[in-house]
C-alpha cells in the first residue's frame, strides 16, 4: 500500500510529464542556428544611413536596426515587441502616427542588434559558398528536404538555378522537424515572393532562403515578398529570409519567419503586411506551472524522507 507522501509526488510527477515531454520535442527541433538574431523577427543593416520605412502593418517580433540606420513608422501599424537601434539616439527613428503601438518600447545603443548582423552576413556568406542539389522552382514545385546535399552542420543544401511563380503557385517544402535544415541558395539571382510557401513537417526556422552575393552590403541580388494577403487570408510565406547585400521590399504580405538585410537600400516594409517570428516578446508562465516547478525537489525530498522514517520504524 502506498503512502500519502508518495502518492502525493506520483501526482505531481504525473502532472508535470506531459509538459517536460513537451520541452523535450522543443528542444529536439532542428533549426537554423541564428545565434543573437533569434531575438528578432526582422533586421535591417541600415548601411549608409538609409530607412526602414514602415507603413501600416503588422511585426509579431522584435525589430532591429543596424549601422546608422533610420525608422519611419507612417502607421497604422503595430509592432508587438521592441524597436531596437545599434547607434545611440540621433533622431533617427520618426513615429508620424499617434495610432502605432510598438509594446517593446524603442531603444538605442543596443550592441545585440550589431552582433546579429554580424553572425548572420558571416552565414550568409558560409552557407553560399556550399554546393547544393540544383533545384529550379518553376511555378509550383515540391522540395524533399533529403533530397538535398547534407553538409557538415545538418544542413540540407540546395542551389536554386531559376525562381519563376505567380500569386497562385505553392512551394512546399517536406522534412522532419527533428533533422532537417533546409538551406535554399539564390546565387545572384533575384527572387518575386508572390507564391505561397507551405512547410510539411518542419518549421519556418528550419528553412533559409539564402540570397547570394555583392559585398559588403551592397551589390546583391534584390528580394521582393508579395503574396497578396490582402486577397486571401490562407495566402502565406514561411521561412527565414536572409539578403544582406541586395534591396528588400515587404508588401502586402503574410509571413511565418523572419526577414534579415537590405544592405545601403530603404526596406520597404508596408501595405497590410503581417510578418510573425517564432520568439515573440516573453509571456509570463502560468503561476499553477511555475509554482509546480519550483515545489518539484522539495515534494520529491519530502516523500523520500517519509519514506526512510517509515521504513526505520518497520
């Protein structure tokens, strides 16, 4: 028969196994390693004090400004995290909406933005240099992650050779959440996301799409996203795009990712767009959890206790 003590930390036990598992598949996850640029859903490299021009949509993320960078939010939008500069306050960032909300506040002298950019152009430049399974995305066309080149780091490398869709094309991508990274490497090609992208059994910070080329923030194949949300709310582009020499505009887009770049170019990020990153602004843990965590050692070594004391009697 067991013991009330015992039966009480069998309880909590039970309780807390389905949420640990849940941690554990997290954790298993294979995605892109973004180091410091993890805590944003969007970085712009400022180069040559040009403008993130913002105009009413939405950011589900943080946002990130580098070099000596500028901001102009015309709103309405909404950014659901912080607006954070690499250089100090100068005036750079101009709020011309009394509807914008940005509930991270704004915040200059940030080191973590340059780092970001810093660890992200060096894996812009890596990740090109690797050879790929050629791949021509022609209209709608289905990618197995295992049908790519596996690199030293997990990743499954391919070498887009043409990029050719309209607003009705899908891309999809298949893979295992477990162990697949997608690496897709536009060499000097210039690429219209107007096209839906649907990922099968991985998740949009296990695909990067890899504009290559130019130098030094300048010179690099142009990115465009368009997939005109505006006409479909199942319209939709999932995965990180990385672009740090060529100019990047977001329009009337919906997007599961993140969106890393722009080089000496305003980036265009306007017209209903709504791009969601997969961290977002912490949130508090349920106290119920919290509280079980915390209590966990304490109720196991109470149990155990008990159970030394009812044995030394026996």
């Amino acid at each position: 028969m067991e013991h009330g003590p015992i039966k009480s930390s069998r309880a909590v036990i039970g309780f807390l196994i389905p949420i640990l598992a849940v941690f554990a598949a997290s954790a298993a996850r294979a995605d892109i390693m973004l180091q410091q640029a993890a805590n944003y859903g969007l970085l712009f490299e400022g180069a040559g004090g040009n403008t993130l021009q913002i105009t009413n949509v939405t950011v589900n993320g943080n946002v990130g400004v580098g070099n000596t960078g500028k901001a102009t939010d015309s709103g309405p939008s909404t950014i659901n995290g912080g607006l954070f500069f690499s250089a100090a306050n100068i005036g750079q960032f101009s709020n011309n909406n009394a509807g914008n909300v940005i509930t991270g506040g704004v915040h200059y002298n940030i080191a973590d933005v340059t780092a970001a950019l810093n660890y992200v152009n060096s894996l812009n430049s890596t990740l090109g240099a690797e050879s790929g399974t050629s791949i021509n995305i022609n209209h709608t066309t289905t990618i197995n992650a295992s049908s790519g080149i596996l690199d030293g780091n997990g990743n499954r490398v391919f070498r887009v050779t043409g990029f050719n869709t309209t607003n009705g094309d899908i891309l999809t991508i298949n893979g295992d959440a477990a162990h697949d990274n997608v690496v897709l490497n536009f060499i000097g090609l210039n690429a219209n996301f107007n096209n839906q992208v649907v990922l099968n059994g991985i998740n949009s910070d296990s695909v990067l799409f890899n504009f290559v080329g130019g130098s030094n923030l300048t010179g690099g194949p142009s990115l465009q996203i368009n997939n005109n949300a505006s006409s479909s709310p199942s319209n939709l582009v999932q995965g990180i795009f990385l672009d740090p020499n060529g100019a990047i505009s977001v329009t009337n887009a919906r997007l599961n990712g993140r969106v890393f770049g722009g080089d000496t170019h305003d980036f265009q990020y306007v017209s209903g767009s709504t791009l969601s990153s997969p961290n977002v602004p912490p949130v508090p843990e349920p106290a119920s959890l919290t509280l079980a965590l915390l209590a966990l050692p304490g109720l196991i070594g109470v149990s155990c206790i008990s159970w030394i004391r009812r044995r030394q009697i026996a």
